[in-house]
C-alpha cells in the first residue's frame, strides 16, 4: 500500500479530511526536518522509528569549513 493510500484510509476510517491526516503524518517528519535546519545538530528520536543524527565525522568536517562556504 502506497502513502497516498494509507493516508485516503486512515481519512475515511477515521471521519476526517485528507489535508488534516496529512498534517499528522509529516509533523513528525517536518520537526526532524525543522531541528535539523536550526544547525544545532541535536539528536531526535522518532518513537516506533529510529533515532536521527548527524554522523561525527561530517560534524568535524562541517566545524573545519571556512565560513564562506
């Protein structure tokens, strides 16, 4: 079953419209995306998913980068 599809059953199962099962599908997704973005490089953990982090190696060679790169 593709996304597209989960999402349409989910809606219907649950009486509600596709734009709001798709904003509670992707929020989890929008705030790895959000944290990540915010350069803090702080580790986040999805429950039921994995944890996401930034390897050491390309953090090192991130701090090692002029800054007008």
């Amino acid at each position: 079953m593709d996304e597209k599809a989960i999402i349409t059953n989910l809606a219907t199962k649950h009486n509600l419209p596709i734009s709001k099962v798709e904003d509670i599908v992707y929020s989890q997704f929008n705030f790895v995306g959000k944290v990540i973005r915010d350069g803090e490089f702080k580790a986040v953990r999805l429950p039921y998913i994995g944890k996401f982090h930034v390897n050491p190696g390309r953090l090192k060679h991130l701090n090692e980068r002029p800054n007008n790169s």
